[in-house]
C-alpha cells in the first residue's frame, strides 16, 4: 500500500502511460499513415525481434528514444492533489524498402493534417514536428539494404494522481506538504 501524506514517507504518484501503451498508439498512427499492413511496423526494440522482412518489402521500425521533461504543476484541491507533468519525447523512424522514402514522406505530409492526430490527442500526445529525412542504406550481408530515417517530437501531457490529504483545522483548510 502506497503512503499518503497523513501517513509520511515518500509519496508515489499513480497514472500515466507505460511505454508499451505509448508504442501501441505509435503503431496505430503509422499503420494508418503508411497504410503498412500492423505485422510490418514494429517497435525497434524488442527482446526477441521477429525475422527482418524480404529487402523488397517496405516496412518499418520506430523507438522511442528520449522523454525529455519539459515542466510539471502540482494541483491541490479538496482531497487530492494533481501532478500536471509535460514531457517531450523523440520517436526514431526508420523506414526500409525500396519504398522506405515514400512512407516516410507520407507519415511527415500525413502529420499535418488534424484528422490524422486525433489518435495521438486521445493518448494525451501532440505532434511537434518532424525532421529531415535522412537516406541512411544499411549493409546486411554485404548488400546494401534502402534505409530512410526520420525522427518525430511529440509532446505528452499527462495527469498524474498524488496521495496528498488535505487537514482541516477551523475554518481554515490546509494543505499536507510531507
């Protein structure tokens, strides 16, 4: 059981999307900008990665590679307390294929069209921008294999629950800050 300020000792903040929730979101944009069928978007980092597709077919690969916070807000009201944290994250995209420059072309063209971010602003994530896409071939077994890289930011708002108590003594309420 986790402590609250009645009881002391270090306070854990409850909520928030776990990486795996976040690359589930990632996913579904891509799948749906690219029009990659899902089995052919897959998550960079895996601990049993699948076999890499045939070089003539187009898939892609994608990580998150950095949460930068960006700011938080602690909110106090009347038997709870909100922690408001911003984060800014990176998303690394490589696309390979002989079609690699296309999609990566479509997912940065796809992003700025409103419709296409509404997955993102149900998960509490923004689209910031996108960078340059970068042709960066890969040798696999001794063939140089079409790669075309391209790195997202996104912004995540989320609200993190807090288990601060609030005292009242009088008419006065005050705040538990342990």
């Amino acid at each position: 059981m986790s402590n609250s300020s009645a009881t002391g000792g270090p306070l854990a903040v409850q909520g928030g999307l776990s990486r795996e929730a976040l690359e589930d979101v990632i996913h579904d944009l891509l799948a749906g900008l690219t029009g990659l069928e899902g089995a052919l978007i897959r998550p960079r980092y895996q601990p049993k990665p699948p076999p890499q597709p045939k070089p003539e077919v187009d898939w892609c690969a994608f990580g998150i590679t950095e949460a930068a916070p960006e700011g938080t807000q602690l909110i106090q009201g009347d038997g709870a307390a909100v922690l408001h944290s911003q984060a800014s994250l990176t998303v690394a995209l490589s696309f390979y294929g002989p079609g690699g420059d296309v999609l990566a072309g479509r997912v940065r063209a796809g992003l700025l069209i409103a419709q296409n971010r509404e997955g993102l602003r149900a998960a509490g994530l923004a689209y910031v921008s996108a960078g340059a896409i970068i042709a960066a071939p890969e040798l696999v077994g001794g063939s140089w294999l079409p790669r075309f890289d391209l790195t997202l930011t996104l912004r995540q708002a989320e609200a993190l629950a807090v288990a601060i108590e609030n005292l009242a003594c009088g008419r006065h309420q005050l705040i538990a800050n342990s």
